[in-house]
C-alpha cells in the first residue's frame, strides 16, 4: 500500500515489538521510520530467550502471510511434566491440548534472536530502507504541528507522532514524562520507576531499580540453586553446563496509568511489563500495536482532506481509545502473570498447597488457563483493513474479526 504523508510515524525501538509494528504499519499504509539504538537490525546473536506466540498472534501472523514461516521456526508447545526441587513428578501442562481444543490451534515458541530475523526479512526491500540501525534517542520535543526527534549521532527525525516501543526501560516513555512536566506542574504523570520487581528467586526486598548482573552472579546463584531439578534426569546445573547463553534478571512488572501524551504513545513493554510465567509478553505488545495500528488506519481513512497534515487533536482522540480498548486487558494480563509466578513461586503455605496438591489432583491447571488466559487469546483483535482466510476455531469463539471477513 502506498504510505500516506498526512502521517509519519517514528517508531523507536528495533526488537520485537518495534519489528511487528514495521509490519501493521507498512500493510495499513502508515508512513514511518524505525530507529533502533543498537548497532545493527535484527542481527542473529546467541543471547534473547524463547518467545511463546499464543493462539490470537499466531492468528494474526497469518493475516500477515507470516504464520507459516514463524512454525517453520519454532516448535508447538508439548505436554510438559513438572518436578519438585529433587525431582519427583507433581503435575502434568498440556497447553498444546488446551490452546487446541479452546482456540483450534496452541503455542509455538520461538528463539528471540530467529524471530526478528524472520520479521525484518519479511519485510519488503524498500521499507527495510526505512529502518536504522545506530539510532540512540537523546531527546524529543514537540512542535505546534509535529514532533522532532534527537540523536546521539546528531541526526534529527521530524514526524507526525511518536510510538515509543523501546521496552520497559523506556526512553520514550522518560522523555513523555518529561514533556509533561514541562507543560504543567499539575499534568497527570507516570512514575519515573514505574515497575517493581519482587522475584529472580525471591528478592529480600522488592526493587525498582535496574539492576545488571554479572558472570559472577549467576555463578554464585548455581552454587545456590543449581542442584534443584528441572525434569527427573536434568538438573539446572545441567542445563547451565551445555548452555550457549545465559543470563540472569529481576522480573518486574507492572502498568502505567498513562499510554499517551500529546503526539507521543508507548507500546509493549514501556507499557507494561510481565513476568515471564505466563508467555504473553510479546502476545501482548503485539495487541498494542494491532489496536493503535486500526484506530490510526481509522483515523486516515475518516479525514477528508486528502493533503491536509492531520491536527493533534485528531491524534489525541485516536491515542486516547488506543488506551480505553487495552487498559482493562492489560490490566488483567499483569495480574495473570503476577499470579502465576506467587503460586509457582511458593510465596505462601497457601500457595504451595494448591500448586502442589489441588490443582494436580483436580485438572485445575486447564481450568486456570480456561480463566485466566483464554480470554486475552479470544478478546484480541486483528488488522480490520485486512483480509482473514482459514481462522483457526475451538470451543471459545473470538470475539473480533475483520470488517473484511
């Protein structure tokens, strides 16, 4: 589709996120660039973990024309058998069976470092043009009519709006706050450390801090840890042994009170942060993006004057449904995810009695995912402007489709 220039967009933010948004935003004929601070695009390094793709972006992926590229590369989820600490069988995951009988087809996961590839390949020759590596974002300022962005590198990108998908240590996100403060004393904020960590294993305290650990730390955690088993034959010290990366973090969370601020909206991670239990970290980056990209394809289509740049209240109003379709469903994917990790975690006599003894022996695993994951997969929505051929379906019906369809 040819790119519209009533709207530029300047996403910042390479990773995974940023790279789906290249996508929505080329085959909605959103004009835009893409600045990644990192040295290069979509390079395949050894580090990044495994990312689990649930049934909703699976089914976008194949409005895409990507699905079947993206299961080339991945693997479908099999039942799994979870081990206490020495070993011992307790209970049995079958997310394949679930998320097939629930949605007509289960996870896949996928290596961090092929998923972007395959998502920056995909794209065609003259919109990768549009994607630059090298770009580190030290400041952004808004103008009567647009926004302008600064580099470290001295370059400037001047655009329609800024979408901040540079994770949940966002830059985009400090220099919003920054702008707000600016124009009031009173404006409604976000914090400036938004997000809270409680585990890596328990942490004596919870922390907001950002905290980077060395080859040392995560030697001095095998010590620790390394003898609990992660199957009845492998132990982590095992896993650790034949490994080609590793590293150790803090699993913040948390949620944002605002998604936007005048020409500048957050996306992803600078939105909300996981923790990992759960898988639907990216699956939910993903949505942002997918809703943002329909109501700014919305908001081109309804304009009438066809060379006219589009006015900033205009923009304000789409930002602001973006936030009023996502906030509840983000909201309930936070507490999913915290929820999961308490009870796995053991946090409580309460919670290692129903992880350990209820839920094995009553089939409530499926019945938690029944409530608590499936409705994120079947409340999610796809691209409206695009055809929707051969939907997978289960026992729960999506509640979106395409104007198209």
């Amino acid at each position: 589709m040819t790119p519209s220039n009533r709207l530029r967009a300047i996403i910042i933010g390479g990773g995974p996120v940023g790279l789906m948004a290249a996508h929505t935003f080329y085959r909605a004929g959103i004009n835009f660039v893409l600045l990644e601070r990192r040295n290069a695009l979509a390079v395949f390094e050894a580090g990044g973990a495994g990312i689990a793709i649930m049934a909703n972006t699976l089914r976008l992926l194949a409005q895409l024309g990507l699905l079947e590229a993206v299961e080339a590369s991945g693997t479908h989820m099999r039942p799994g058998t979870v081990v206490t600490s020495d070993g011992r069988p307790f209970s049995t995951l079958d997310t394949l069976g679930w998320c097939s009988e629930f949605h007509g087809t289960g996870w896949v996961m996928v290596h961090r470092p092929e998923l972007m590839q395959l998502l920056y390949g995909a794209l065609p020759d003259e919109i990768r043009q549009h994607l630059f590596p090298r770009k580190d974002v030290t400041t952004i300022e808004m103008t009567e009519d647009g926004v302008v962005v600064w580099c470290t590198d001295g370059s400037v990108e001047r655009g329609s709006i800024v979408v901040g998908a540079d994770g949940a240590h966002s830059k985009v996100r400090d220099c919003m706050r920054r702008i707000a403060l600016q124009e009031s004393s009173k404006a409604a904020l976000n914090e400036e450390k938004p997000f809270v960590a409680t585990y890596r294993q328990k942490l004596p305290e919870p922390t907001r801090e950002r905290r980077r650990y060395t080859e040392q730390d995560m030697k001095s955690f095998m010590e620790e840890l390394g003898h609990a088993h992660c199957t009845s034959t492998l132990r982590l010290n095992d896993l650790y042994q034949a490994q080609t990366s590793c590293y150790l973090t803090d699993l913040h969370k948390g949620l944002i009170h605002h998604f936007h601020h005048g020409r500048i909206v957050l996306v992803g991670d600078a939105v909300n942060k996981q923790t990992y239990n759960t898988g639907q970290g990216w699956n939910t980056g993903v949505q942002d993006v997918v809703v943002l990209t329909n109501k700014l394809w919305t908001l081109m289509e309804d304009e009438t004057d066809l060379d006219a740049p589009i006015s900033q209240g205009k923009i304000e109003a789409a930002f602001g449904l973006y936030q009023r379709d996502r906030d509840p469903v983000v909201q309930q994917a936070v507490k999913a995810s915290e929820m999961f990790t308490r009870t796995e975690a053991w946090n409580h006599w309460y919670d290692w009695f129903t992880d350990r003894h209820i839920l094995p022996r009553t089939g409530g695993l499926k019945w938690i995912y029944r409530a608590f994951l499936a409705p994120a997969n079947v409340n999610a929505q796809v691209l409206g402007f695009l055809e929707e051929n051969n939907r997978p379906s289960g026992t729960i019906p999506w509640l979106h489709s395409t104007e198209r369809s």
